[in-house]
C-alpha cells in the first residue's frame, strides 16, 4: 500500500463544487489503495482577504496577531473538505498545523518547517482515515502560531511527504504542470514532462509561483517524488526529479514583480562605504539580491540594488540615515521593475547564452539594467512594462514555444484578474 500526499492550492478549493471535486478524487485514491494525505491551503482568495482586512485596523499590523489571523484560512478549508469527503460516505479528519505536529522556527509571518512529530498523523491513517492537514501553518517548540510565508502550503505537503515517508506528494493547482514559461504571460509556453530539482529550484526562486521555493528545497534535500498536476483534470503532470529527461540548454523563463530598485546616488567613493550600508540593510534582517556599483566619476559614485518591494516601508528609515551618515546626494525607489530569469542545466556547458539573451532584448528594444547569473541561471532587471514582450521574445528565440496555444480551463474571469495582480 502507498502513501501519497496531496496538495491543493486555493483555487482549487475555491468553492463548494470544487471541495467536492477534491473531496471525489481523494476518494477515489482511497479506493485504488492508498493511504491518502491532503494538506490545503486557504479558500480562493480568502489569505489575501485577510490580510486586507487585518492593514483597515492597523497599516503595520503585528507579525504574531497577523499569523494567528491567516491560519484560520486554513482551518476553514480542511474541515470543510473533511465535511465533503465524510457526506460522500468516507472516512476523513483534519488536522490543524499544530494538530499535526508541524514545529517551525520563531519567525512570524516567515516561519520555517524545523521538524514534524507526525505520530497523531499515522495513527488517524492507520485506522483508515483520509488525512487533511492545514498547510501553511504551524506552531513553535513554544506553541506559537506561525506561518511559513505566502504560498508555504507547498512546503508544509513535501515536508509532510518526508516526514512520513510518502511515495508521492502531488501539487494540484490550476495549470496541469510546470510549463516552460508561465502559461498565463506566454500563452506558447510548453509544459514539461520533467524537470530537475536544481532547475526548478531556480525558476521557483525566480518568481515561478507554480510551488514555493523552500518546497522545492525540501524535495531535494529528502528525496521527495514531487509531481506538478491541475485539480482540474487527469493529466499526469511534471515529475520533479534528480535529472530531467530533457537536457535543454534553456529549460523555461521566470519572472518576478515583487522586488523594487533602490540607487543611492552620488556617494563619497571611499573604502567600506558598501560594507556599511549593506551591513545597515542586513542589520535591519532585508533581504538584498542584487547589486550594481557605478564607475565612480570625480570621486562619487551610484548604488543600485534590489529588495522586497514589501520591504521598502522598513528600509526607508534605514536609507535616510545612511544617506546622511554617508555624506550621499539622495535615493531614488524603482517599483515598476521586473525580474527576468533564463533557466537551464545546458547552460552549464553552452556558453554564449547570456550573449544572446542581451541581444533578443536589444532587439526588442529592451534596456537591461542589471543582471545577475548562477551557474543555471541568467537574471536581468528590465522596465516592468516591457517584461511581456520580453518573455515572449526570448521564448521564441529560445525554440522553447510550443504548437498550442495554452488553454484556461477553469478560471473564471476575477480569479484570473486576481492572478495577474499577484506578487506586488
Ligand atoms: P495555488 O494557489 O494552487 O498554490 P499558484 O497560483 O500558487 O497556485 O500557482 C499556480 C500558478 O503559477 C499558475 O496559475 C500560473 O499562472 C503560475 N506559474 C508561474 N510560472 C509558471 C510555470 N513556469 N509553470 C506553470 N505555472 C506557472
Ligand atoms: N494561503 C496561503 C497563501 O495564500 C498559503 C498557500 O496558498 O500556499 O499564501
Ligand atoms: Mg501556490
């Protein structure tokens, strides 16, 4: 008998229908003879909901109240899909993060998975019960509520996964796979049949919101068999492994909207000036990505770098008293950027792929404003207007398009509106 952990992201418990969809098909596994684990995140668009309703009392509103506020999400979408799969004649319970033995770090509102005591878990298996756990929550060795930042219940399924051994852990959501772009900004994006845990690591860090980047982490550090599937269909999706079947030299392109440009400008060039304010930014617990130094001209330069753009409220006390300690001109905030990632193990071996990627966005008229590069991974920092036309550019240019046309399947038109925005 296998064990099989399951996932399902908010849209595909967005409504009674689809909680009963999801109630059926677990059902099903139950039947075919799995020992069957779901963890679910919150309804719809009800995590987003919340934080709305938590900034109209307070604009800053305390990390330990905001978690105990958004894991109730969570709470409502396990024990109505117990409800759901109980009405269909199975056994079910849900388990809430701290029910299920999830101990994380302190950290609110950004919490880590530190261990799992998952004995209440196997117990309720063994005497046949379908399992719902709520995902994207859990409690410190103290019993604080915590959360594991947005999108953790990807997490909160693989490190179940590792935790009780599981043959498989399936992440179900709206798209029927990772594709080679996000399907909804490049409709010729391709899904892929595999993909490594190395790339997708790197799409996942990159802004590829199909899973959480730590899950992708926890996958490869267990061993997890991970799968990418849509709620909404039969097909078998990605597999996630060690090695892709496909050794494309570029295996997909992630974008990220959510950082903001700061520049400092016309700052004295002298020895540890950087130091000192990265070491303010660091002290202040944000995190930078990258960073360009200009070639200083009469002994002042500029300093460009990226951060959270959710981060910018904590860092402009920061910055103001750098720019004055620092003797520097002034700073300047860029929100409207986007980051663009090309992916691919080939890289490894193929050089030339950053030349070419400058080149495709020179073309298209495209200014690169910085960039960054890992050994499977090639960013560039553009106008946030520009990144559609640039996506679907390289894609292109990249033989990465496919034949078809990416089909919507079960969005309605608000889900979708609600999608695009995601992310800033
Ligand atoms: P869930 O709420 O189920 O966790 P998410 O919205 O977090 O779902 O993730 C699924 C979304 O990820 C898709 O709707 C798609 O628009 C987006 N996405 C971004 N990049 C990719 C990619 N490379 N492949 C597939 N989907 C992607
Ligand atoms: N509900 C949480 C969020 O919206 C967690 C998740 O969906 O994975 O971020
Ligand atoms: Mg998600």
């Amino acid at each position: 008998m296998s064990l099989l952990v399951t996932k399902f992201g908010g849209t595909s418990v967005a409504n009674p229908e689809r909680v009963l969809a999801v109630a059926r098909r677990l059902v099903r596994y139950q039947e075919e003879g799995h020992r069957v684990v779901a963890v679910v995140s919150a309804m719809g668009k009800s995590t987003d909901d919340l934080v709305a309703l938590a900034h109209e009392v307070n604009s800053s509103p305390p990390a330990r109240e905001l978690d105990i506020l958004l894991s109730t999400g969570e709470i409502v979408s396990m024990s109505i899909l117990a409800m759901a799969i109980a009405s269909l004649g199975a056994k079910a319970q849900s388990f809430t993060g701290q029910q299920a033995g999830i101990v994380t770090t302190t950290r609110h509102n950004k919490a880590r998975i530190s261990h799992i005591k998952a004995v209440r878990l196997e117990r309720a298996l063994d005497e046949g019960n379908i399992v719902i756990v709520a995902g994207f929550q859990g409690t410190t060795r103290t019993g604080e509520l915590t959360t594991l930042g947005r999108g953790g219940s990807d997490t909160s399924a693989v490190a179940l996964a590792a935790a009780l051994g599981a043959d498989l852990c399936e992440i179900y959501s709206d798209v029927d796979g990772v594709y080679t772009a996000d399907p909804r900004a490049v409709p010729r994006a391709r899904k892929l049949d595999t993909v490594s845990y190395d790339e997708m690591l790197e799409l996942a860090a990159s802004g590829a919101g199909v899973l959480q980047m730590r899950a992708v982490e926890f996958a490869r550090n267990f061993k997890v068999h991970l799968r990418c599937r849509s709620a909404f269909s039969d097909d078998a999706g990605t597999l996630i492994k060690e090695e892709a079947v496909e050794q494309a030299i570029v295996s997909g392109i992630a974008y990220d909207n959510s950082e903001a440009k700061v520049t400092i400008r016309g700052v004295p060039d002298t020895m540890g000036i950087a130091a000192g304010v990265f070491g303010a930014i660091a002290k202040a617990a944000i995190n930078v990505d990258m960073i360009v130094q200009n070639i200083s001209e009469h002994g002042f330069t500029d300093i460009s770098f990226t951060v959270p753009g959710d981060e910018l409220e904590r860092l402009r006390p920061v910055l103001n008293e750098q720019v004055a300690k620092l003797g520097a001109r002034e700073y300047l905030v860029d929100e409207s950027i986007t980051k663009l990632s090309l992916v691919g193990a080939g890289m490894r071996t193929n050089p030339g792929i950053a030349a070419k990627m400058f080149k495709v966005l020179s073309q298209n008229n495209i200014n690169i404003e910085m960039i960054s590069t890992s050994a499977i991974r090639i960013s560039v920092i553009i106008d946030a207007e520009k990144a559609t036309v640039a996506q679907q550019a390289l894609h292109t240019a990249f033989d990465l398009d496919s034949e078809q046309i990416f089909q919507e399947t079960a969005l309605s038109k608000e889900e979708l509106e609600a999608k695009a925005k995601k992310g800033r």
